[in-house]
C-alpha cells in the first residue's frame, strides 16, 4: 500500500476531513485540503518532515505510514519472498490453512524479528480472546514499538551527546 493510501486510512480512522488534517500538520486554511488530496491521491509524496509530522497528529509510529508498496497481489508475494531472503520466513500449508512461519533457530533468522513477531502473536491472541478491544489491539500495532512490553527497549543518545558526555568526562577517565 502506498504511503497516500496510508495516510488517507488513518485520516478515515481519525474522523479527519482533507482540510482538517491538512491544517494540523501546518499547510494554510485555504490550500489545506488540496495539498492533502494530492498527497493522498500519489500526485505528491510526503517528505519525511512532513510524513513524521502526519505520524505525530495520527499518533501512529512513522512507520506505519511508510509500509512497503503492496498494492497488487504480485507486489505482496515479492515482498514474502524478500521476507523469505532476510529472514528466513517460509510459507506452510498445516490442515488447508497457509501460515507464515520464522524459525528462530535458522542462521538467517534474526532473534530480534522473531521476538517481534511472538509480540504480535501475543497481542493478536488477546484480541481474538477478548481481553483487549479491536481500538487496542490497533492502538499497539500502529505505534509498535511503543506499547510494546515483551521486549527492553532503550533510547540511545545522539551523537552530539554522546561525544559532550566523553568530552566532559574525558579528564576523570584519565585519571582512573
């Protein structure tokens, strides 16, 4: 799916018209509808500013905006196949039912996607089960990794940080 188609479901999830979307990511009154239709309609592609901005008014992960171009059934199964390259993914026919499947224990496979992957699986079966509503169940697969609770996630400092930090500490470390 294309990023405009993208950007005009979550606008649909929203409640959002053209104009008001438009007018909360910062384009004025008067061209605000005609700029998001154009961004919708693929005449125009979001720059990452703005696409990050989008993300930030939908409360969605920019990520979720910027999914990989699956529009055609064709499209989809070249991306499984890539999936099958990077990671090891393969498809499995188990009682009529086609299942994707990830060993974790294939050298290809990266234990990082597969922790991912059992996260989902977690939060999928807490939705068919009834213990989280539909809102919630997209409320974590839109911001993910956010909500995401089965894994320790940390914010690495930037680069300036990081090299102020050494600097200011540089004369103490010496000295150790």
């Amino acid at each position: 799916m294309a990023i405009g188609e993208r950007i005009r479901f979550f606008r649909n999830l929203k409640g959002m018209t053209q104009k008001y979307l438009g007018i909360q990511v910062g384009f004025p009154e008067k061209t605000a509808d005609i700029r998001m239709a154009q961004y919708e309609s693929g005449s125009r592609t979001p720059k990452a500013d703005l696409t990050n901005t989008l993300a930030q008014v939908f409360e969605v992960s920019p990520q979720a905006l910027t999914v990989p171009d699956i529009d055609s059934d064709l499209g989809l199964l070249h991306t499984l196949f890539t999936l099958e390259d990077l990671y090891g993914m393969r498809a499995e026919s188990v009682n009529g039912e086609i299942h994707l499947c990830f060993d974790e224990n294939k050298p290809t496979a990266s234990k990082s996607v597969f922790q991912m992957l059992a996260a989902w699986a977690e939060q999928a079966e807490k939705y068919r089960n009834g213990e989280i509503t539909k809102e919630q169940y997209d409320e974590w697969r839109y911001t993910y990794s956010k909500l995401d609770t089965t894994q320790t996630w940390a914010k690495v400092p930037s680069q300036e940080l990081s090299n102020t930090m050494v600097e200011a500490f540089k004369d103490k470390l010496k000295n150790m």
